[in-house]
C-alpha cells in the first residue's frame, strides 16, 4: 500500500517537526503541478483558492499558467498580493459585502453573480464588468450535504427558471454576459458531474439569443480524489473533458462563434499534496477502546468533524523504527469538545481505526489535507493557528509562520 501521496518522507517530516514545530502543514509543490497538468485540456483552469488560499501556493500556482477565483474582499487582496492581474481573478458570491465591492470597483475586477440582486448592486455602484452567471440547475451533488449546492434548497446561483429574466435585465442594464457558469457541489462523482454538461446546454440554448457574447462554459470545481487506501481510483479526466467538449463543440455551432470550457477545482489541485503532522501527546485506554490523543485538533483539521470526512492515517515512530504490531484506536485532539475526533464517520459516530502501536512522542500523519484543511483552521480554545511548509526542489521553506498567542489577541482591545 502506497502511505504517502507526497514526495518527501517520514525523515524529512520528522526534521521539519522538529525544526518548526508540531502541529504542522507539508505541501508538496510537485503534486499541485502534477494535479494543475492533469487538467491541461481546459482552455482555463482556475484554481478556487478557498481550499488552501496561503499566497505563496498561489504565486506558484500563477507561474504554472493558473487563473484565480475569489469569494471575499480577503481573497481579492491574497489574489493581488499574489500577482495575480485583476482580469486574472473572477469574483464568484451570491452577495457583496462593502469592503468585496469596493475592491471590485477600484480594480474592475470580473464577477460571476449568484444572486440578482448582485446585478443591481453592480450598476448603483457605477461598475460595468463583463459578467459571468453563476446558474442552479435545479439539482446538486456533493460527497456530504453539507457541500451540495444545487437544488431548490441551496442558496446558491441562480435559479434555472430566472436566467432568462436576470440576462434580459443584464442586458437592460448595459452589462455583457461573457461566461455562464454551474457548480453543483464539492466532492461530486462522475454521473453527477456529467449530468451538469446537459443542463448547461439546455440553459444556453434556451437564452442563446440574450447571451451573443458570451465566451466561456465554466463547469465549476467539484472533482474529487480518493481519500482510501484501500479504494484508490482517478476520475477518467480525459473522458469527463471530452463530454465537455463536444457539449462546448454544440454550443459554439449554435453560437456562431468559439467557445472556451473552465473548470474551477479547489480539492482536485490541493488535496493530495499535503499532510498534516502532529504529535501523539496521550495514549489511553477509556473502557475497551484505545484513544491516541494528538496536539491536532478540529481547530487545525475540522473535515472528520465537520462532515464524517475519511483521511488516511498514518505513524512516524520517534526512535525512527517501525513496528510491525498494530492495535484499534481511536485518534482524537486536544478540544473540550467529543467530536475533537479523527476517526469518525457521518453524523458524528466515534470510530477505532488499525493503526501501528504508538507512544506518546511518535508522530501522526494526517494524509491528503491539503484542501479546506488550513483554510479552515480557527482560533477556538484559543489554540493558535499552525505552521505551513512547503516542499520544494529537495528543500523545506517555512511559507506561514506559526501564530503567536500576541498575535491571536492583537486585536481585542478596550478603547473606547
Ligand atoms: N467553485 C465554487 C463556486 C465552489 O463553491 C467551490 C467549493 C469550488 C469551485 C471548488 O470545489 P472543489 O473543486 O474543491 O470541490 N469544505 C468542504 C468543501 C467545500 C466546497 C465549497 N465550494 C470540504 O472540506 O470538503
């Protein structure tokens, strides 16, 4: 069984631990430029930075040819601050806040709107932008509720059965519609995603006549990666492009004119390329299971509590041998909370994992974290949020400090 999905090892983890500290976050760069070549057919690939927005993966990411979307006024600035150019960025919401249009305005920044009021909002504030539609199908898709985003229950995007109203008012209003976009969930699967290819041509053909500059098909993120071990498997990327382009082939008949197919993938870039170490600091038995505690917690990691997610787990043994014996347990983190588990499975079910017998001191490896796992870290229990490495050319460099507890409370003053 292949462990690691990265390209260093446990050695180079354990003198990465020791020198900046445990918990901690390893990307591996060649992964991400593995996984970015992987979706080479699509005219543009633009990364959803949410899933792992640290600028120095995003500049990387801008050198290897990657456009960028963003969802907050703070993912503009990290887009910015990153070298992105404006018309590189898309901003992508079902709402602005003040601080998101301000910065749309003052850069002229590309928007992809999910609501319509966004439309109005655009012209009261003067900014005419090429405009991208964000469009709900009707349906959705995601590995977990929590993450589908389509359907008469999601608040997102458009509503199919309003498109064609938004793009007349659109219209009325002076802006050109350059892109129309689906994205039905995170984490989806083949038929589901594929379903989305008939929707949007059903939906452009429906509006064809209000949409005559429209340039680009985005077909949103969603693509997953296998978490397990023991069930590894790619999704077939040239079949799935290939349905999209003789779709995009059609529309572009209908058309009259080129079309261009984006996808917008967060997990698909990051997932595999990180891990995330932290310290074994307890093992105890609590009945008849056995509980390896970590200094992780869902403070650094919140998938496995937030949606029963699977990550593969792991252990480096701190004398640097490997043992052969291996025992049920549980892995849990360092909250007051009982769901600060590890190990566990939709709707909070504590479970016990077949994992090496380990001592307090060892090391346990979190495997493919790389997407909305630092991105999603908080400061809850007043933990501070962990170090982030990235491996690059054979050498470790440190690409987010670890917080400091002055840092955290920087901001709680009492003026008045
Ligand atoms: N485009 C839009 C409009 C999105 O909302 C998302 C993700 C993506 C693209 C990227 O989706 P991806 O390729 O990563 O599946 N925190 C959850 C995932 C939330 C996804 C939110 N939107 C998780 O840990 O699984």
């Amino acid at each position: 069984m292949q462990e690691y999905n990265v390209s260093f090892g446990e050695k180079e983890i354990a003198l990465a631990v020791e020198r900046f500290g445990s918990p901690l976050w390893l990307y591996d760069l060649s992964v991400i430029e593995k996984h970015i070549w992987d979706l080479r057919f699509f005219g543009i690939v633009r990364y959803a930075q949410k899933a792992a927005p640290n600028i120095n993966l995003l500049s990387r990411m801008n050198e290897l040819g990657v456009d960028v979307d963003a969802v907050s006024a703070g993912e503009i600035i990290r887009a910015l601050r990153a070298g992105f150019t404006p018309n590189q960025i898309r901003f992508t919401a079902d709402i602005f806040d003040k601080d998101a249009l301000a910065l749309i305005k003052e850069f002229s920044i590309p928007v992809n709107i999910g609501s319509p009021d966004m439309l109005f909002q655009l012209h009261e504030a003067g900014i005419k932008i090429p405009l991208a539609i964000r469009i709900n199908p009707g349906f959705g898709h995601g590995h977990s509720n929590k993450v589908n985003t389509g359907g008469e229950f999601s608040k997102h995007g458009i509503w199919h059965g309003e498109l064609e109203n938004v793009a007349k008012k659109a219209t009325e209003l002076g802006f050109t519609i350059e892109c129309l976009h689906m994205h039905i969930g995170s984490g989806s699967d083949y038929i589901h995603l594929s379903q989305v290819v008939s929707a949007m041509e059903r939906t452009v053909g429906n509006i064809a006549a209000l949409v005559p500059e429209l340039k680009i098909i985005s077909i949103g993120g969603g693509l997953p990666i296998s978490y397990k071990r023991d069930e590894i498997w790619h999704i077939d990327l040239e079949k799935y492009y290939n349905i999209w382009d003789s779709a995009r082939k059609r529309l572009s008949n209908n058309l009259g004119h080129y079309l261009q197919l984006e996808a917008e993938p967060g997990r698909y870039l990051v997932a595999n390329s990180c891990i995330l170490a932290a310290e074994i600091r307890a093992v105890k038995k609590v009945g008849k299971n056995l509980f390896y505690l970590i200094d992780a917690g869902f403070t650094d990691l919140v998938r496995p509590a937030f949606y029963g997610a699977y990550h593969h787990i792991s252990v480096i043994h701190k004398n640097g041998k490997a043992t052969n014996e291996e025992v049920e347990a549980i892995v849990a983190g360092p909250l007051c909370e009982s769901c600060d588990v590890f190990t566990q499975e939709e709707g909070g079910i504590v479970v016990s994992r077949k994992l090496p017998l380990a001592q307090v001191g060892d090391l346990l490896i979190i495997h493919d974290a790389g997407a909305y796992g630092s991105a999603m870290s908080s400061n809850y229990n007043s933990r501070l949020l962990a170090a982030e490495i990235l491996w690059e050319k054979g050498k470790f460099t440190q690409i987010r400090r670890r917080q400091t507890f002055e840092q955290m409370l920087s901001n709680e003053i009492g003026d008045e």
